[in-house]
C-alpha cells in the first residue's frame, strides 16, 4: 500500500489564463522517496465537499536540476480538483502526496547518443518538460525535436521556460509550435511563412509526417514520446506507424480527450470476489458503479489514483469472469490479453467476476 505524505507549497504560478504551475517543498528526510524518473507524475488528494478525491498530475520539473517538485494543472470545465488547485491553493498550504509514479518515462543516461522526438498538445506538455530538461541537461551527445500544438499563442505553457531552452540549446533542440487558432496583427501580414513563428493547425497526421520529414533524426537511435489529448495521440500513433517507426520506439502518456461515447451496459448486481491486501471479498457491484468504486463504497482500500483510465494505478488481474472497460489509455494490448483490466473503468458482463490486486 502506497501511502501519501503531506507536502506544503512553496509557490503557485500563473502559467496561462486557465492554468498553474504548483511547486512542493520536500523535506530531507523524503527526498529518497520522492525521487522521479523524467515522465513520471504525483497523485494528490483533497477533501471537496465532504467527498475524497484524487487526481494525478505529471510533473514538470527535472530530478536533475536543483528544484522543488512542479506539477503543471490546467483548468478543465467542470473540473472539480483542477478547478480547485486553480482558485484555491496558494502558498504554505499543505497538500496530500504521493510519492511519484507512472510507466511513462525517459531513461535518461549521460552517455547515451539518441534522438529524442517529442510531441505535445495543451497541457500534455508537463510530462514532455521534464523529459526535454534532463536530456538537455544529462545527454550531451543527443537531440531533441519537439512540436507543440495550442490553440493561440496565449495558452502556451511554459512558454518563457521553452524560449529560454531553445535559446539556450540551439545546436541540440529544435522546437516547432503549431496553433489552430493563432492570434494575429497587422504586422503578420507582412511576414514571409519562414518568418512565422509558429505553424498554423494541429498535431495531426500531417503535421507529424512534416515535422519528421523536415527534421530527419541525427542520431539513428530515435525514440518517440507522445502526450496529449487521445485523438492527438491517436493521429501521431499513426502517422508515426505509417513511416515504419517501431512500435517499441514510441511511448504514450494519454490526458484524455476521447469524443467517442461508451453506452455499454454492466450486468446488474454481479457478484465481484475480489482478493485485496490479503483479504477475500464477495460483494455485489450495483447499476452504475465500477469494480473501484464498488470496493471504495464497502469501505475497503484499493490502490487507485487518477479514476481516469489513465495512470494504471488501479490495475489488478481478472482470474474469472468478463468485464468491460469504459476507457483504457494504460494498459498494453499484451496487458490486457494477460488478463489485466484498470478496476476504476470496469463494469462486469457477467453474473459474477474474480478480480486479484498483485
């Protein structure tokens, strides 16, 4: 069982319109535990409204640079905890923490000569950050190539932080934005295209079978890092897989977005036996509820963090029984053949399921 620590921040930062960065102050006696690889996010818990929540947020900040632990948060429409960290938190506040997690992640060596792709959109940057900062600070030798997509040149993230590294690192790191709708003057009338400073449209298809045509790798050893809404992902997946980039090449941190609707049905008041922290349960699953939201009702602890299909944090193994999942946007397709399912998107199918927490 993982547990949360609290940390006090130290400083909250106006990145955007509608989003902030939030910084943590670790204590000596816990920089050991909350040591993070480039990638990796912190799961954070508030009481709102009487009800406990927990969200996930990937970490912007370098374990290679002398910082505190950033997180990036971005205001969602109707977003209870982001909205919350958004209006609410400021410094000397104390704040729930667990120590950083995630399967998406740089494995960033000083000897190491690669080309690192890296593409982002909205506030899929924040995971993308860190591992853009610790390989310009830790590989000499390699190169990094990064495009951007935002809707306007004012819901850019970190862009300070960005010019600064671009300026910085100019010989190593090439860095495009894209914007679907950018903010324009007179005086852009009288800018040749080479003179724009951004592209004009999405991270789609075409702009990733561009962006890699027109920045060859340097280094023939490439990888591929992806972050952003699912239909940007999916469209880079894509185009990526088109120009025969291998599969294990590319790595993916998804923040959601899908615009497909699940209508689904689960089997009504099937039998859930689930075998957590030692213990055995048998208990019914009602219309409505996950298999998470079932054992977090009965007031018992399974491990979760995001309840949003992306973190994994939840996983466990399905050993009876079938199940459906809302959304999947952890697991790997030989995870889930090897019978893993995510229990904060599961709803069964059949009259009883056998879940078991590794």
């Amino acid at each position: 069982m993982r547990n949360f620590y609290q940390l006090k921040i130290l400083g909250i930062k106006k990145e955007t319109e509608d989003s902030t960065s939030v910084a943590f102050d670790v204590p000596s006696e816990l920089y050991e535990t909350f040591n993070y690889k480039p990638g990796q996010y912190l799961t954070l818990k508030f009481s709102i409204n009487g009800e406990e929540v927990r969200r996930s947020y990937s970490l912007c900040s370098s374990p290679v640079l002398e910082e505190p632990l950033r997180i990036g948060v971005k205001r969602v429409k109707d977003g209870l905890v982001s909205n919350h960290i958004n209006d609410n938190l400021k410094a000397g506040d104390t704040v729930d923490v667990m120590p950083p997690d995630g399967r998406f992640f740089a494995d960033v060596k000083k000897d190491s000569y690669k080309t690192y792709y890296l593409f982002s959109a909205g506030s899929g940057i924040t995971p993308i950050l860190s591992i853009l900062k610790t390989v310009l600070l830790t590989e000499a030798r390699s190169y990094v190539h990064m495009i951007y997509g935002n809707r306007s040149q004012d819901s850019i993230m970190f862009n300070t932080e960005l010019n600064a590294l671009q300026e910085h690192y100019s010989d190593r790191f090439i860095l495009e934005h894209t914007l679907s709708r950018p903010k324009s003057n007179w005086s852009d009338l009288w800018k040749t295209s080479k003179e724009q400073s951004y592209r004009k449209g999405r991270v789609d298809t075409d702009a990733v079978k561009w962006f890699v045509n027109e920045y060859p790798p340097y280094a023939q050893n490439a990888q591929y890092y992806i972050c952003g809404p699912g239909t940007m992902i999916e469209n880079t997946k894509k185009a990526l897989k088109s120009i025969d980039v291998p599969e294990d090449r590319i790595f993916i941190e998804s923040f959601g977005g899908s615009a497909s609707v699940d209508t689904t049905k689960a089997y009504e008041n099937a039998k859930l036996t689930a075998h957590l922290n030692g213990e055995t349960i048998q208990i019914a699953i009602p219309q409505g509820k996950t298999v998470l939201r079932t054992l977090i009702d009965a007031g018992k602890k399974p491990p979760y963090s995001c309840e949003g299909g992306v973190c994994s944090t939840c996983m466990c193994k399905l050993t009876s029984g079938k199940i459906h999942m809302n959304n999947n946007l952890a697991l790997s397709d030989k995870e889930v053949e090897q019978g893993y399912i995510l229990s904060c998107q599961s709803i069964p199918l059949t009259e009883s399921i056998e879940i078991e927490y590794e």
